[in-house]
C-alpha cells in the first residue's frame, strides 16, 4: 500500500493562513505587527534568491519587512553596530543574517551578538540552551527542526512512547530534533536515537523506527528494507544529483532527491514527505512563526 504523503507546501499554506490571521487579530488589538530585518551582505546568487523569498513571505503574512543590503566589504564591527543597531529597534521582533558571510567575519560572533529575543533562527547559543531545557523555556525553536515537528503533528503521527531514530548530528537539524522529540508534550515524548557517521550498523537502528528523520545529506542513503513497515519517514536530505530543463521557464534547474530511495520506501512507509515540497518549504514557514512568536512575547500574550 503507498504511503500517505506529507506535504510541506500544503502545510505551508495552512500556517501561513493562520500567521496572517493572527497578525490581522494583533494589528487591530495593538497597533503594531511584526517587525523583520534581513541582513544580506554581498552578492552570492544562492542567498539572494532565499533572503527574496523570505521577503516575499514575510509580506505576504503582513509583517513590516526591512531589507538590509550590505557590500562585501563591510568590516566585522560595522555589521556589529548594524545588529546592535537592530537589537534596539523597537520596531524589530526578528534579526535575521543570511550565511555565508564573507571569510573575513567571524559568523560565530555576528550569530551571537544578535539579541536571544529577536533570535528567530534560534541559533543563539542561549536559544540552543533553552531548547535543551524544553518546556516553557523554548522561545524560538530552529526552523527546520520545528518544520519536520510541525509536519509530524499535523499528520497525525503519534510521537508518544514512538521510537524515533534521526540519522545525522548536525546543529541545525539532527541534535535539535532529536532534543525537541525527547521532551514532554505535544509531538514529542518519544525515545529517541542518534545515528552518524561513527554509528556501526545503521539499518538496524533504522529498522526499529515508528518515526525515521533523516537528515545525512547522501542521496538514496536509507534503504528500502530499512524501513519498519508503517513508518513515519521524514526526509530532510536535499541532493542536487543532475540538471533538466524547466517545462515552465525552459530554464536549467536542478533535479533533486533526498536522502531516501522514495519510491521503493512509499510502498513500505506509513507516511513520508516527498523532496522536493517535503521539509523544505517548512523552514521558512516556521521562522515566519518565530517573528510573530517574537512580537507575542514581547506584547505578553504568548
Ligand atoms: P551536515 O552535513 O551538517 O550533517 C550531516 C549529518 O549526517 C552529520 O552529522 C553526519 O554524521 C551524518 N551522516 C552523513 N553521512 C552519513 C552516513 N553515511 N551514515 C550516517 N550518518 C551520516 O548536514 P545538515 O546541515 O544537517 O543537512 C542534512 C541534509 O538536510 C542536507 O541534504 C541538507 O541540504 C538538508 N537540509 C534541508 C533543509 C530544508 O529542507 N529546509 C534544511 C537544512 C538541511
């Protein structure tokens, strides 16, 4: 039997139909919306086209969208004082600085001089904290992680007691993941396990999961008979694996997989999210959500 497809555009749209409302309910009651800053610094073409969606959406759910465009050129202490300018900014609930930076910033110290409240991508070191702590502490779950919980819930897989198995470590996917499905609560409580590069025999690790959430980034890494008949799979793996031309633009775009062999799995999974329209439209879904948690906290209504 195929598996029941999770689809992160679909689930998209629904979140941003309730962010939108939500801001439009905020607006009316407060007279204010949710404030974002997009630092950009230089040109790199892969970082321009996510910064424009981000505005694109940001507009689209009603928020106040600064872009900050800065040359290549710009010195570590004056992108410094621009963030510190922003942490002061009233007007601002989210501070976002798109990576790569140039080699001559020093990332790990822009990422942390952002203020922990205006942190929507939660990679501050006090968020990481918070996040591990659980519970009322977390204030801005990372996107991609909240992305693949939000999509878990929303299918309606049950995560308590579940054995949830995450293949990769990484800081922005893997570990927050598996942190935030230990937890008590909603959509989590389950048991988890951690598989990586210094993992010995994978598939029977995988082979236990109720909820599979790869996030490796090797194509077709997760066999087929990997999977427990059933499952839950969250593909988080995005492989550029080749080049066809658009039927829409006639333009070269590239063909992408996950790090799952899907359409072997579809026929054993329970459930599993497609790539691409799986995880991926999700992160920027969620760091809308954080924005506007962002604004809650600081009206007190979150
Ligand atoms: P990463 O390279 O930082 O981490 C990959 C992890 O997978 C590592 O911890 C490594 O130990 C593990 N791993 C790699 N090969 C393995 C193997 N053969 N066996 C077991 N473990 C292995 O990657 P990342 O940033 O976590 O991203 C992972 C994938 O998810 C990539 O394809 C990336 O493009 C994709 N991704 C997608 C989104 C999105 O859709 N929004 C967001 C982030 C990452």
């Amino acid at each position: 039997m195929a598996a029941k497809l999770i689809k992160g555009t679909e689930i998209r749209e629904q979140i941003l139909e309730e962010i939108t409302s939500d801001v439009k309910q905020i607006k009316e009651k407060h007279g204010v919306v949710p404030g974002l800053v997009t630092i950009l610094v230089g040109a790199n073409p892969a970082s321009i086209s996510y910064v424009t969606l981000k505005i694109k959406t940001a507009h689209r759910v009603g928020f106040t969208e600064i872009q900050d465009s800065q040359p290549e050129t710009i010195t570590e202490a004056q992108l410094l004082a621009l963030i510190d300018k922003y942490n002061k900014d009233e007007s601002i609930n989210g501070i976002l600085v798109q990576l790569p930076l140039p080699k001559h910033i020093d990332e790990k110290k822009v990422l942390n001089a952002i203020d922990p409240d205006k942190d929507v991508d939660g990679f501050h070191p006090v968020n990481v904290g918070r996040l591990m702590i659980g519970g009322k502490e977390v204030k801005f779950p990372p996107c991609t992680p909240a992305g693949i919980q939000e999509m878990i819930v929303r299918a309606g897989v049950e995560t308590s007691g579940a054995e949830v198995v995450v293949v990769g470590r990484s800081n922005i996917v893997g570990k927050p993941i598996a942190n935030m499905m230990l937890q008590k609560g909603k959509g989590a409580n389950s048991t988890v396990t951690i598989v990586h590069t210094g993992t010995k025999d994978l598939a029977t690790h995988c082979k236990r999961a109720d909820i599979l959430i790869v996030a490796a980034g090797v194509p077709g890494l997760v066999k087929p008979e990997w999977i427990k008949p059933g499952a839950c799979v969250i593909d988080v793996g995005v492989n550029r694996v080749g080049e066809k031309v658009s039927e829409k633009t006639g333009q070269k775009i590239a063909i992408l997989r996950g790090d799952v062999d899907f359409d072997a799995a579809k026929e054993i999974a329970g459930s599993i999210t497609p790539v691409p329209g799986g995880v991926g439209p999700m992160t920027i879904t969620m760091l809308m959500l954080n924005t506007l948690k962002a604004l809650k906290y600081k009206l007190g209504i979150e």
